[in-house]
C-alpha cells in the first residue's frame, strides 16, 4: 500500500511540475518573462524539479529516449503529452539554435508517434503537430 501511496504521490507531483512549466511559458511568450528565455527557464525547470537533463535526452535514440522518460522518470501518457507541448515550445523559441530546434523537433516528433501508435491514444492537435514536424525535418535534411 505505502509504494502504491508513493507512485501515486510521484505521478500526481511530475503533472504539477509540468502543469507549472507550461503555465510558466505561456506567461513568458507573450512577454510576461524575465531576463531568462523561456528555453532556459524549461531547462532549468526540468533538471532542478523532474531531474530530466534534456541535453542527455536529446542524445538518446528514440527508443532509449521513450524508456528513459517511462522507466527511470516513470512519465506516464499525460505526462509525455505535456513534455511534448513544452519541448515544442522551447523548439518554437526564436532563441533556440537551428541545431537544437532539429533535435528538439525530433524528439517532440519521437513522442508524439509513440503516444499515437504504441499506446493508441489518437489526438487531431497531436496529428497535425506530426504533419507539421514531418514536413519541417523533411526541408531541414
């Protein structure tokens, strides 16, 4: 029952993180930020509270990328949808470097297929961002 209590604890805290994160970008996209950009604010955010090094993320294949945020971090879908929008909007950020916004993109594009054909879980929002990441890494190859 106690472990039970924990995972149950630990699901509910990643989604108020989360939540929070993206809480937080929406504020500084429309100029409600401080000094920081909002790239360096998720950054931050995601080490400091989930303990997610995005910089190890990125380098990950994609399998590697989806066990690593199941297993070690335990994301479940809910989850992986709300780190998908706040990658993308970190992508999205004129701040990020061409090279970053590829992988980023990558990585967005890696969880999105995983929630729509390993676990089924069928989104219109969720397919059109597909379409639009795939026509996107298809002209930056």
């Amino acid at each position: 029952m106690e472990q039970r209590d924990f995972i149950t604890r630990e699901i509910e805290r990643i989604a108020q993180v989360l939540g929070r994160l993206l809480t937080r970008l929406a504020g500084l996209n429309r100029g409600g930020g401080g000094e920081q950009s909002s790239s360096a604010v998720c950054y931050n955010a995601l080490r400091e509270e989930l303990n997610l090094d995005t910089d190890k993320l990125l380098q990950l294949s994609r399998c590697e990328a989806i066990e690593y945020l199941t297993n070690e971090l335990n994301f479940i879908p809910e989850h992986l949808e709300m780190l998908q929008d706040i990658l993308l909007a970190v992508a999205d950020d004129p701040e990020t470097d061409s090279s970053r916004r590829y992988y980023l993109h990558c990585l967005v594009l890696t969880i999105a297929d995983y929630l729509e054909h390993d676990l089924q879980r069928f989104s219109f929002s969720r397919l059109e961002t597909i379409g639009r990441l795939r026509e996107e890494l298809m002209h930056e190859c």
